[in-house]
C-alpha cells in the first residue's frame, strides 16, 4: 500500500531548477535512503512533502491518517527552552485535550439538561483518549528517552541555548521518537552524533517496523539501514532497490550501458547526416536520403547527464612551524563550570591528532580555547613559533546575505573577480552557486564555501571540526586525500572512523578528562 505519492514534482529558485517531473512513492515498510551530491534538493524535497515549501507544479499525496514525524536539522529552538519542555512538547496535543477537559469541568457546573450530558460523553472521550496515549506517565517517558540519549547527564532542566550541535540533534530526535509517527523522516540525522548514539540510532532504525525516509552522507550508516534508495541528480530521481553498495553496482552498469548505446547512437546519426549530404541533390538517390532524413528526424537522441564538477582540494602550505604547536599547563575549559579537569596537553610539529568522546564533553571548546576564542577558567595556553592556523568551524552563522562571490571577497580583496570564481569552481560549486546569496545553499555547499577560504590561505597548523557533516561522497574523498598530503598539523574532531583512521597519529579521547558524565 502507498502510503505517499509525488507526482510530476517540478521546482526550482529563480532560474535555477531543482526537480523536473519528478515521481515518488513511499510503501509501508520502506526503509528508504535519500541520496545526491550537494545541492542536488534533498532537503528541499523534504521541505515540500511537509508541506513548509511549495511546489512549482505536481501533487504531494499522503494517506489519511499518517501521523509524520520529521527530524530537521534546522528547526528553531528559543532561549528559555528547557530540554524537558522540548521534550514534553512531543505531546502537545494531549496536553491540548487536557486543558479542554478542565474547561469542560469549570462550566459543567452552570449546565443542565441534554447540554450537560453532552458534557459528561465529551468529558469521558477525552479521559479514555488521555488514558489511551500513557498521558499521566508522560513524565516517565521522557525521563527514559532522557537517559536512552544520554540527554539526562547535561541535565533535562537545562536551557536549550547551552546545547552543542550533537546535544541539540539527540533532543530533537527524542522528541520525534516520543512522538511515535507512523512516519519517520530524517534529514542528516547522524550529522553530530558520538559514535555511541550512532549505533544506538542504527538498532533503533533496524527494528523499526514502520517506513521511513532517511537523508544521509554516511555510506557505513546508510548500508546497515536502508532496503532502497532513490538517487537524486541532474533534476531527476530514480529508484533502486537494495542498499547504498547495491546502488553504486546497478548505477554503473547502467551509465555504462548508456555511454554505450550513446556511442552506437551517434555514429549512426553521423552515417546517415552523411547519406543525405551526398545524395539529396540527385534525383536517382533523393528518395533514399528523404527516408534516410525522416529517420533522423523521428530518432530519440540519447543525452549524457552532464557530469557534476567535482571538488579540488589542495591546501596552501606556510613555512614550517616551531616543534611545538601548542603546550597547555593546568588548563581547565568552560564557560561557567568547568568541562575538563586541568589538562596539560602539547602537540608537536607534523602531529595529526583526532579528538573522539562523547558530544557536550567539551572537544569544540577545547579547539576554541586553544585559539584563545573562549578563555580559560584556569590554567595557560602557549602556542608555538610562526604559527599560521586555519580553524573550518562546524556552521557558518545563519542568515547570510552575501552571495558566494562576496563572501570570498571579503577574505581575499586582493583577488580578482575571475580568481575567485576559479577558487570557488575548483572546490564543486556552478556558476549558479557562486552568484546565489550563502543563506540558499544547502549544508554542503556552505561547507564547501568554508573549506575554500581555508585551502586558498596559507597555514601549517589546522584546527577542524566537524569538516566532513554536510559533505558528499566525492567531497568527502577529496578532503581526505588533501588532508594525507598535506604536511603541516592537524586537530581533528570527527565523528567518522572510516574518515580519520588512516589519517591520524594520535588519538586524545576527552572522556578521560572531562568533568561531564
């Protein structure tokens, strides 16, 4: 049964086109993967079977009744939020039911008559629906959901403002899961996440009975949780069924096979223009070249899907720096309690290290401190001689109005407008995407955008956090093997093993120093 049809979706911003009679379905039980490079309209797409976007044209069908549960990465959560408030949140609507029930009860005693037993049926529904959905445990459901997500060791009374990236994702997901939709829809979802919430994600998802629909970069993720996959490219979607390794292997024997038929198509078309060029003027022949000519005409001609520009990354390299790239003493790290016990650290010249643990123990503050963005509640740091430090922060600040263009400008006025087009083409982004104002791109394309002010300045030391959340597949690659050849210092926070394992040479795990448990 379907439980959503998309038909003849078409969409786009301004002149550039997202969709073009795209089609969809959703069957019940459907562990789908959402996949396609950056900017290809993932999110958007999501966006418009929500309803918070419309479409250009085409029709959004759900079934009655489905109860949607969607995990955005970029909802709002206001100062004065509580994470037990968010949390509670979830149930709204019963809370709804029981403020309507108490209202019933301040008036039932003015009413009499057929109006008062209209009252007490009204009355009782709503008990039996309160009952039904566990509204008098709701507390207890969202103390156990706390504790699954580890959301009770910060503290559910705690402001939403003080929360990290990986902090803020788990609250939203415990509220979505507390909702128990009949459909889950997850965009990024293991963006931020430790390595121990992602497992627990990954049984949760598995043992999931009914559909959902999954936006991911995580290729390890999506194979252990996905059963088809729809492709997202060049305006179009198409399904496959099986995992994201399934996909790739039916993928290229498909373009293989089109390059093929492309080839076989053209040399054709070349034999026949041919024919009719030599033989239309002569009236012995001009009956073969008009067959020859109507042939061509009513030929479909096979296009190639224009192959996206892929991502360069190759970082500018400073003098070599001191032995020493930083030497902590007693540093403690905070904002007002502290994060860490005193910490004395150093790191040494060509050092790669990787700093792992759980979210909200402090791994961003710790980059931040070093780089004296945030001060220390005690203790020192001292960084090395001729230092040149690139820092890639985990977002950029929301809403951006400067286009792409300017942006880089503004960090590289000495450029000319043709140099930093080159710079930005160079790391994955259209012409369109240059031209567009930061605040439209997608994750990636921020990402991108970030990672081209960092490779086009000179550094010997880079601070990293989080620099792979957001990116594609070729991207993703791309930064790995710039980052192997590169040969000043790296601090990496990463939540991907298979992204950092052959790259590193220190592991710090922060769970053993800091003060969160």
């Amino acid at each position: 049964m379907s439980i959503l049809n998309v038909t003849n979706l078409s969409h786009g911003f301004g002149d550039r086109a997202i969709f073009h009679d795209v089609s969809f379905r959703l069957l019940k039980g459907e562990h789908i993967g959402l996949i396609g490079a950056n900017g290809e309209g993932k999110s958007t797409f999501m966006n418009i079977v929500t309803d918070k976007l419309m479409p250009d044209e085409g029709k959004v069908e759900w079934s009655k009744h489905v109860h949607v549960g969607y995990l955005d990465q970029h909802a709002i959560l206001e100062k004065g939020m509580t994470l037990r408030s968010v949390l509670q949140s979830a149930f709204s609507y019963l809370f709804e039911l029981e403020e309507k029930m108490n209202n019933l009860c301040d008036t039932m005693g003015e009413a009499e008559g057929d109006a008062l037993q209209d009252m007490i049926d009204e009355l009782g529904t709503i008990q039996e629906l309160l009952m039904m959905h566990d509204f008098y445990v709701i507390d207890n459901k969202v103390e156990e959901i706390g504790h699954a997500l580890g959301l009770d060791d910060i503290g559910l009374d705690c402001d939403v403002t003080d929360l990290s990236g990986g902090q803020r994702t788990k609250l939203l997901l415990g509220k979505l899961l507390l909702e128990k939709p009949d459909i889950l829809l997850l965009d990024e979802p293991t963006n931020y996440l430790d390595v121990q919430h992602i497992e627990w994600l990954k049984r949760y998802l598995n043992e999931y009975e009914n559909a959902f629909i999954l936006i991911s970069h995580d290729i390890p993720f999506l194979n252990s949780v996905v059963n088809i996959i729809y492709h997202m490219e060049n305006q179009a979607l198409n399904r496959y069924v099986g995992d994201y390794d399934k996909f790739q292997e039916v993928y290229e024997m498909r373009k293989t096979q089109l390059e093929s038929a492309y080839k076989r198509q053209q040399k054709e078309i070349v034999e026949l223009e041919d024919f009719v060029a030599r033989n239309k003027a002569r009236v012995s022949t001009r009956n073969m070249a008009m067959s020859r000519q109507k042939k061509l005409d009513k030929m479909d001609v096979i296009e190639l899907a224009r192959d996206k520009p892929k991502p360069e990354f190759n970082f500018k390299e400073a003098r070599a720096a001191g032995k020493y790239i930083f030497q902590t003493q007693d540093l403690v790290i905070g904002y007002e309690d502290p994060l860490s016990s005193p910490l004395t650290l150093s790191m040494e010249r060509g050092e790669k290290v990787v700093l792992v643990g759980a979210n909200g123990i402090g791994k961003t503050t710790l980059l931040k401190s070093i780089l004296g963005l945030i001060p220390a509640l005690s203790g020192t740091v001292t960084l090395g001689d001729y230092l040149s430090i690139g820092y890639f922060e985990q977002e950029m600040a929301p809403g951006n109005t400067n286009t792409c263009l300017d942006e880089l400008w503004k960090e590289f006025p000495g450029y000319t407008q043709y140099e930093i087009r080159s710079a930005l083409a160079k790391c994955g982004l259209t012409t369109k995407h240059i031209e567009s104002q930061v605040r439209v791109l997608s994750g990636g394309e921020q990402a991108k955008v970030r990672l081209c002010k960092l490779i086009n300045r000179e550094s010997n030391i880079l601070l990293l956090d989080e620099p792979t959340n957001h990116l594609d597949v070729d991207a993703k690659d791309e930064l790995k093997r710039a980052l192997k050849a590169y040969k000043g210092s790296i601090l990496l926070i990463s939540h991907e093993p298979e992204f950092y394992e052959d790259l590193i040479t220190k592991v710090w795990d922060c769970s053993k120093w800091t003060t969160k448990r």
